[in-house]
C-alpha cells in the first residue's frame, strides 16, 4: 500500500473529467497518462493534494484507483516535416494512421507518434558548422510538398554556436541533423521536429500591422468587407445560414501559402468532403492540388469533448510554426461555438461557478487570447509571415446577443453575419451586408487602387450607397409595394436587385463562380454600375423602367459571371458598349 | 455495507442497501473495483431485476442512473450488482429482423433472446473522417417538396422537425413506403426507434410496414409513453448499434427512423437535473450537443463497405419554436432538416413541408446530371428565390390589397397558389417520380416573367421551360 500511496491514482471519474491524488507530481497543463490503456489527458486543476485532469479519450471501464502518469511536460505538437496534407485529431493524433491500424472506427489508447518516423526527407542545409546560430533561424530545407518548401529552424530557446550539421542527404525525423552548443556549454541535438506546447504563443521578432489584402475570391468578402493578412474574422449565423461552405471556400480560394482546418465538434462528412475535394481542386495560383497546402484537423462532434477543446490551439500552434519559416498561414476553426461549450462542458464538471449562460467567467479571456495568436510579424528568423484567423460562431437560436458571438465581436476585426433569412430563400453567400463589417478597408484600399483598377473607392462607396439607400426603400416597399415609388426610387431598387443577384450572390458549386479573383471583381461590378447610371437615363427621358430590362444585354449583364474568369477585360469592356449601344437605342426610339 | 461476490454472476460485484434514492437516480457508497459507465443491475426484494449505468465513480460514491425507474425501490434491502462491462446487445440478422423490442432490447414478440450473435456496446465508437464515404445517391422518396427541393440521400441523416399533431408519422411512414433508390434496389432494413411515443403511433407504423409487405425486414424498439423515462436513453443507441451491424457488417441499406427526440431530450434533463448539474438554456444540460451528437453521427457510409445507415430523425418543437434547443442543437448537427409547419397544416395542405427553413446538405452532390437530372439544382433554387419572395408578396398583399399591387406581385401571388396546391399537395400514397416533380416545378417558375428567373441560365429556360409555357397558356 505504501508505494502505490505515493503512485498517484484516480479517485473520482465524471465523464471526460478524472481527479487524482497526490497532486504533488504534478504541473499545472502538464500531460499525463491515465489507467492501463495509457490514456492522454491533461492536468487543468491543482487543488491542495487533488489534480483535476482533463481526458483526451472516452473514460468508460476506467477505475478509481488506476494509476495516473506524469509526462513532464505539458500537452505539445510535433512540429516537422509530414504535417502538409494531413489529417489529425484534436490531439495530433494522425487519422489516417489510425485508419490502418483500427480499422473504420476510432478507438482510444497508445498511437505511436503524430509524424512518421520511418519517412525519409531530403535535407539540404544553409548554414555551415561554427556559425553562431539563435532561436527561429533556418538551418535548411526540406521539400514537403510540391508546393512548400518546410524550412528547419533553431527551436525557440535554443542558441550557440553549431557544431556539427549532416550534409544534403536523406534523414528520418529520428537523425539528429545538427548539433548546437551553447555559450553555458550545454549541448543540443536537432531533429527534422521539435515538439512545442500548444497553449503557449510561439515567439516572433516584431509585431507588424496588417497591410496586405488576403483574397478569398468570394466577391461579397474581398470588395466589401475584406479580411487582411494577420487579420481576425468571425462568421456568426445559425444552422444552415453557411458557415462551413464559407470557410470551405476561403480554404480552397484564400491566397494563403498555408491552410489550417480545424473540423472543431462538427460533422464528420463535413470532414469527409474535404477529404475528397481538396486532393482534386487545382490552386488558381500555381495549379497544383490545394491539398499540398492544406493541413487537417478533425475532433468531430461524436469525438472526445476535451480534444475538441485542446484542436484549437493544436491547429492555431501549427499555424504559427509555418508562419515562423516566413508563409502566409489561415486557419479556420468551424466551430468556435463548438469549443467554447466544450469549456463549459468540463467548467461544469469542474463545478465552478458559471458565469453567462452558464460558461466559465474566463469564456472571454480565453477567446481574446486566441484571437490574439493572429498577426503579421518579424520572425525570429527576420522572416516576414502571418497568421490570419477565422472562426465560424454557432450561436443558440442564430441569437447574435449570446455570450461567444458578443466576446468575439470584440476581438476579430472582420465580422461576417450570416443571416437565416436570405439562407432560407438560397441567397448565397447569406452574408447581411448591412450588419457586417471590416476594420481593415483603408488597410487594403492601396493595394486595390494600385493593382486592380484606381476607381476601386468609388465603385466600391457607390455600389454599398445604392444598397444602403435599396433597403430604406425596401421598408417602404414592405408597405405600400413598389409600385407606389416613383421611377428614379424604382432605378434604385432595380439596381441594388442587380447588385445583388449579379455580383453578391456566388454560388461555392458553379465550376467558374465558385473563385472570382480581383480583377474579376473589378470588372464585374464596373459592368454593373454602368448599366445602373445608364438606367439614370432612362429615367430621365420618362421611359417606364421595364423597358430597360428588355434588350439582350441584360441577360449577358447576368451570365458574367458565371461564363468570365476576368483574366480578360475585353469581353467585359464590350458588354459595356453593348449596354451603351442598347440603351442608347431605347433613348433614340423614344425621342423619335 | 455487505459485500458479496454472487456466485451466478462470475466477476461480478454484488453490493447490499442504497445510500440515497433520488428522482431516476441511486447512489452506494463503498463500492470498489467498478468502472465509469458499467451496467448495473438492481434487484429490490421482489426480486424483479431493473438494469442501470454508473454515471459517475469515486473511491467510495458509485452514482447510477437506473432505466426503469427507482419507483418502489426499498433502501437498505435493495441488491446492486456491477456487471463490469459497458451496456452491451447481442446483435444479428436473423434474430433481429422482423421483430419487437421492448426499449432496453428485450423481445415483446414473444420470440426468443437474441443469443447467437456479436456482442455489441451500444455506445458505438466514431467512425473515422477518413472512412467515411461522401454520401451521394440520391433516394426518391416521391414526395415533391424533398425530392425536388430538399433531396435525401443514402447515409444522409435528416430529421424531421416536427410540432404536436402535425402528421409527422404520416410522412415518415409515406418515405418508408415509398423510398427507393433511382439506379438499384439491395438489401435493406428499416429499424425503428420509439421513445416515449403513445402506444397507437407505434401500432400505426407497424400496420403501415405490415401493408406495404416490408415487416420482415423492419426491427422496431419500443418505449412507449407509460414505459420508463429514462429508458429512452437507452433506446435510439441500441436502435443504431443493430443498424451499425446490418449496414457495414451485412451490407444492408438502412433506414433509422427515431420518433420522438423531444422525449429523448427531455429524459436526458431529467437525470441531469437529478445529479444537481449546472444547466444551459431552458435547463437542459450543457453536454446536449455532444449527447445528441453521439447519436445522430451514426448515420453515413465507409469505405468499402457497401451498406448504409440513413437516418430519419422525429422530433416534435416544443411551442413549434424553431429556436428551441432541441431543434437547435439537432440543426447543428444533422445535414439539413424538413420543417412541417401548423398553418399550412391548417389549410389542409399534406405534407406541411416549409420549404423555406428546410433544408438538405447533402442535396448538392446527391443530384444533376448523372443522378436526377443536369437543371436540378438551378431549378430548386430558383423555385426558393420565387417562394421567399411570393411569401413577401403575400405579406405585402394582406396590407394594401391585391389590386394595388403590380403586374409582377400579382404572378407571385399565383406562383404561391400554385405552389402548395399543384407542388407541395400530394396524396398519402401518392409517389411521384423526379421527373414529374422536376416538370411541376418548372411549370410553376414559368408562371413568371423570364427576367424574374434570375436563378436559371437562358439554355435551361429554352429547353425545359418554353415548353410548359406552351403548355399553360393553352
Ligand atoms: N456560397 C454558397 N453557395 C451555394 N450554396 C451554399 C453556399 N453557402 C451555403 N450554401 C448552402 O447552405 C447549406 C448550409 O451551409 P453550411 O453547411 O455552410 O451551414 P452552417 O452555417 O455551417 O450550418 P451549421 O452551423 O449547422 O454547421 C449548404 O449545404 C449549401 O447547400
Ligand atoms: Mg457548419
């Protein structure tokens, strides 16, 4: 009894949350392995001599009394070559490793290592032995992917002088590929990987302020509330408004080096599908499969709750690491929501004192400091690269004024409220243009005037001033029917319908709408606009406004774009005469 | 506190007297050697055995929730024993097929146990993302406002969302009857999961299998409204832990219908409540999500296996909220929902389908070319773009009259009629097939002017619509 006193064991079980005793052996977030089967969980409580821990897999037939291990360090993820194109559980563990060895189904227990050890990577180093080497620098590379080259960096922390580094050749993730000594003489073996906790920022030289845009190809998102390289986003909406076919599509679209998906306590399918696109979608940029720049991680919602809570920041983590070898990183995590009930879930268990709709009071400062990990910065390394994160919000009822969607619009700086009415009658994207909006539009203007077309401000203020003043009319509208406006008010809401139908409206199936690039965007909604002053004539020579809707080039104005690319102005240019030409015409026939 | 080993059970613990009796719950002290999650059995002096499951477990504190109830439950003479092992079924075809169950999977057919077979935990395990395969043939169901507008597809879970007396039942029974697939007809089962419904439901949709002659391929587990509450949590694991088994251990295509989730729902508070826990909204338990997940993600098709297991969730919204987090929370996790609604009912319309908040996921890979047919899906969104805006049309009409509104409105108030009566109205036995529900919509949307038809492209206009243009104007 005397040994096993000091071993310390369980000795209360309550779903995903297990208590043990003695707690002296253990830290605060320190790993821990629970019973016979070894399973991982994580110490989130110390309390005089309990330890509360958090478990990362189902808890059935577990027995108070069964040992519990300290790791010694706290919940990490290796980071290396072989993350690129994978899919992982909230934990790291790689599904598709597990695929083999299960079987269809998900079990728990002993997984081996989340990166392939017998893989072998062809290193090719940059520095040379006896240089002085410090935390976050590049040694070499490695090809990860057909389209990322996986830089190997100093871990943070680790600093000296190098002291023997292996030739360009073929290493596994288990070679030491180089040796560093420190100025106190102590020595460091470097592997392909290093392991880093996934509750702590990685280091960076300098915070930037975001000043690029990232492009999404979603026309309603880059032109009107634009979402910057280091940026925050959040996409609140209920079930079914889009939510996850919007991330979908910044995930194949977005122009980021790198995409992190986080599938946090959503459907498996939904995973699935992923899975299935990514592999065969071809970047609109380089051509190669989207999947070379995708990493996956999936604790879907009949997985263990407590990964669900720990893939956040196994994702964001992730995302930081590429950011740190200079690449411009987006995560999504679909769904916030899903994380932050999984904190209420064990708070509960933990019988604290619930604050809001009963999540934990620290629901706020969580989310903060998760928002907090995006950015444009300096890495270690004098690299420039970015995080930018994006998060879906699920909020109970599609009631905005609930806890997680009202703490996030405090962080993001982008918010995209999806709205269940417009989702209802299959608008698409359902992104209520009146209840959204970006922070960064003068952050990205420069960049459109520059690139893309110098009138960008004016079609832009132009286009959301016809909207804005569509729905003032509308409410009228709602009252005595349009038929009660007069016809320069009629041009009004005849051009927002265009507006909306033309170039808010994208559908994420249609093979060529599905990725409207910038310069597309441009095109489009100059075609648009001009067509809507020209309709500024008719009203003026008293023509009824039907009749502009009649000549041909009004079903060409709607096939646009879903027949253009954009990397050609010139069929755009000419719809443009064509509208003049037409219009023109109806003046004509009016006047004689 | 008396321990003893009871020589019937090997391996088992028997434990005497009850520490504390509360709502469905029992709590023991002294209780070793158990784990979190275990069956129990409890047999008061009657000697009447009621089985249980620890909730939750610490040195000394065994708490258990017992399905049938803790009525009549004695304290100190009351036995526990610990099984050791989770809630398991023993599952086959044979055995399983064509029979009646009680909730907690025993015979009320006066058949035999199933004893020949695989032993199973009810609770399942995920299925692996990377195992599973995207759910993508289309099932006729010959309903128009599902096939042309919110199409099921095999391993698709869609539930119907539901409100008291609607004719929720009607509708699954007419899918049952009805459901086939375009391409191929295999081996399929239906299992049928009641929790908490009245004893006539449950009868109506056993004649409903009897007449339509697939009773031999149907299981049904039954807990009625009289049986125990919390029973019904037992209920829909062991419907799918059966379905599970036929569909990727026999190859078998199967239909999951689980009628009423509200009651599931409500049986789940009930013992959170007892346990003291912290509530969410409206008192039901912040792990409803993942409860409900842990069910309704059962459902769907794996690699190389070539059955299925689709799932026709029933649940009734309380006050036919919508935000209720019944329907709320099962919104966020199936893929899609078919919401009846009471005024349509009201007007006599069968099936009450809202099209409008109703919704299939799935519909977008499960339809076109190669499937249903290659204008599917611009026609059933132009047929929503038309409905969202005939409604407002109405709306707007109930305020200044429909003479004042304009030659446009007035179209969309007779796409509206039209609408429910020729679209959404269909007899109970009345199975339409795709093509006749696609030729129906496209009549409707040429109801109105080409330049409201924003959502379909010129070429499908000129050669499905012009047709049915004819056709009406003659
Ligand atoms: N951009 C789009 N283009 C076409 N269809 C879309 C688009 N966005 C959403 N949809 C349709 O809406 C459906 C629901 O979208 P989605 O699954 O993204 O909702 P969600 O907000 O993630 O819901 P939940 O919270 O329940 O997960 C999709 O299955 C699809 O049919
Ligand atoms: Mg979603």
């Amino acid at each position: 009894m005397e040994s096993t006193a000091q071993q310390p064991h369980i000795t209360m079980i309550s779903g995903p949350v297990v208590k043990a005793r003695p707690a002296h052996r253990f830290s605060m977030n320190e790993m821990v392995e629970v019973g016979d089967e070894r399973l991982v969980g994580e110490v989130i409580d110390l309390d005089e001599d309990l330890a509360t821990i958090q478990v990362y897999e189902d808890t059935t037939g577990l027995r108070p009394g069964a040992d519990v291990y300290a790791k010694g360090l706290p919940l990490y993820v290796e980071l290396g070559p072989g993350l690129i194109g994978e899919i992982f559980d909230g934990v790291q563990r790689p599904l598709e490793v597990l695929h083999e060895k299960w079987g269809d189904f998900i079990r728990r227990g002993k997984t081996g290592t989340a990166l392939p050890r017998d893989r072998v990577w062809q290193f090719t180093p940059s520095v040379r032995p006896g240089a002085m080497v410090s935390p976050g620098e590049i040694l070499g590379e490695v090809p990860e992917s057909q389209l990322i080259t996986h830089r190997i960096l100093v871990p943070p922390g680790v600093q000296g002088t190098l002291e023997r580094i292996v030739p360009e050749g073929d290493y596994t993730l288990d070679d030491i590929i180089a040796v560093i000594r420190s100025t106190s003489d102590k020595i460091h073996e470097l592997k392909l990987f290093h392991r880093w906790p996934v509750r702590k920022i990685r280091p960076y030289r300098e915070r930037l302020v975001p000043s690029e845009p990232l492009i999404t190809g979603q026309r309603v998102i880059d032109t009107f509330f634009p979402l910057a390289r280091g940026g925050t986003a959040g996409i609140p909406g209920g079930f079914g408004t889009g939510k996850t076919v919007t991330q979908h599509q910044l995930s194949k679209w977005a122009d980021a080096d790198i995409i992190v998906y986080i599938g946090c306590g959503e459907r498996g399918n939904e995973m699935t599908g992923v899975l299935v696109d990514l592999p065969k979608l071809l970047d609109p940029r380089t051509q190669h499969p989207l999947i070379e720049r995708t990493i996956l991680i999936a604790n879907t919602s009949d997985m263990p709750v407590a990964a669900r809570e720990a893939s956040i920041y196994t994702g964001v983590t992730i995302a930081e690491y590429y950011r740190d070898m200079g690449y411009d990183v987006a995560l999504m995590a679909d769904s916030t929501s899903r994380w932050a009930e999984a904190l209420r879930e064990i708070s509960g268990r933990l019988e604290e004192m619930p604050a809001e709709e009963g999540f934990p009071a620290y629901l706020a400062s969580r989310l903060a400091a998760f928002y907090e990990r995006a950015g444009q910065v300096v890495s270690l390394a004098g690299k420039k690269g970015s995080v930018t994160l994006i998060g879906a919000v699920s909020p109970p009822g599609g009631d905005f004024s609930e806890p997680v969607t009202m703490h996030t619009k405090r962080f993001v700086q982008c918010f995209w409220a999806l709205d269940k009415e417009l989702a209802s009658a299959r608008y698409f994207p359902a992104i209520n243009y009146l209840q959204s909006y970006s922070a960064y539009i003068s952050v990205v203007e420069p960049w459109w005037t520059e690139k893309v077309g110098s009138t960008w401000r004016t079609l832009r203020e132009k286009t959301i001033n016809i909207l804005q003043e569509d729905s003032r009319l509308q409410n009228i509208v709602k009252l005595l029917g349009e038929e009660a406006l007069p016809d320069d008010q009629k041009r009004i809401i005849e051009g927002a319908r265009f507006i909306k139908n033309d170039f808010l409206q994208q559908s994420a199936f249609d093979p060529v709408d599905t990725y409207a690039g910038p310069e597309k965007q441009f095109l489009l909604l100059d075609v648009i606009l001009h067509f809507i002053e020209r309709l500024a004539d008719v009203v003026k020579a008293r023509i009824p406004l039907f009749r502009a809707m009649e000549p041909p080039v009004v079903a060409e104005i709607h096939r646009l774009k879903f027949t253009q690319r954009g990397d050609d102005p010139g069929p755009f240019r000419s719809i443009k005469e064509q509208i003049d030409k037409e219009i023109n015409a109806l003046l004509h026939r009016q006047d004689s | 506190m008396e321990t003893v080993t009871g020589p019937a059970m090997k391996g088992a613990l028997e434990y005497i007297g009850l520490d504390r009796i509360s709502g469905p719950l029992v709590v023991i002290s002294g209780v070793r050697g158990v784990g979190f999650g275990e069956v129990v059995e409890v047999v008061p002096s009657d000697g009447q055995s009621r089985q249980g499951r620890i909730l939750s477990i610490s040195e000394d504190v065994a708490v258990v929730e017992v399905f049938e109830g803790t009525s009549g439950l004695a304290q100190p003479t009351t036995r526990v024993r610990f099984l050791g092992r989770p809630f398991e079924i023993i599952v086959s075809r044979e055995e399983v097929l064509g029979r009646i169950f009680d909730g907690l999977g025993r015979p009320l057919d006066g058949g035999p146990v199933p004893l020949r077979g695989e032993r199973r935990n009810i609770n399942g395990l995920p299925i692996n993302p990377v195992a599973r395969v995207y759910p993508q043939d289309f099932i006729q169901t010959g309903i128009s406002a599902i096939d042309g507008m919110n199409t099921l597809v095999r391993g698709q879970k869609l539930p119907i969302f539901s409100g008291s007396g609607l004719p929720h039942n009607d509708l699954a029974a007419q899918i049952v009857r009805q459901a086939r697939l375009l391409t191929e007809d295999e081996g399929f089962a239906v299992i049928f999961g009641a929790m908490g419904v009245r004893h006539d439901e449950a009868e109506t949709f056993r004649r409903s299998f009897e007449e339509s002659g697939v009773l031999k391929n149907v299981a049904m587990f039954l807990n009625l409204a009289d049986d125990p509450t919390v029973e019904r949590l037992i209920t829909p694991r062991i419907a799918l832990t059966v379905a599970e088994y036929l569909a990727f251990e026999e190859k078998m295509h199967v239909l999951v219908i689980l009628t009423d989730m509200t009651n599931y729902c409500e049986a789940l508070r009930e013992v959170a409540t007892s346990k003291g826990e912290v509530p969410s909204r409206k008192g039901y338990p912040g792990y409803l999500y993942s409860d409900l997940a842990s069910i309704y993600e059962r459902a769907g098709r794996i690699i190389d296996r070539q059955g299925s297991i689709t799932q026709i969730a029933i649940l009734t919204m309380p006050d036919d909220d919508i935000t209720h987090p019944i329907p709320d929370l099962t919104g966020y996790i199936t893929e899609g929902q078919i919401v009846l609604d009471r005024s349509l009912a009201q007007r006599g319309i069968y099936p009450p389908i809202n099209v409008l908040p109703s919704l299939s996921r799935l519909m977008s890979d499960g339809i076109g070319e190669g499937r249903t047919r290659k204008d599917h899906g611009d026609l059933a969104s132009q047929l929503y773009a038309a409905y969202a805006r005939a409604r407002q049309v109405q709306r707007l009409a109930s305020i200044i009259g429909e003479e004042d509104l304009s030659a446009t409105d007035k179209l969309y108030l007779t796409f509206a009629r039209e609408f429910h009566e020729r679209f959404l109205r269909q007899g109970a036995d009345e199975n339409r097939t795709i093509t006749r529900t696609l030729e129906l919509g496209w009549e409707l949307v040429m109801l109105l002017p080409e330049q409201e038809l924003t959502r379909l492209k010129p070429e499908e206009i000129e050669r499905y619509g012009r047709i049915k243009r004819l056709a009406v104007s003659h």
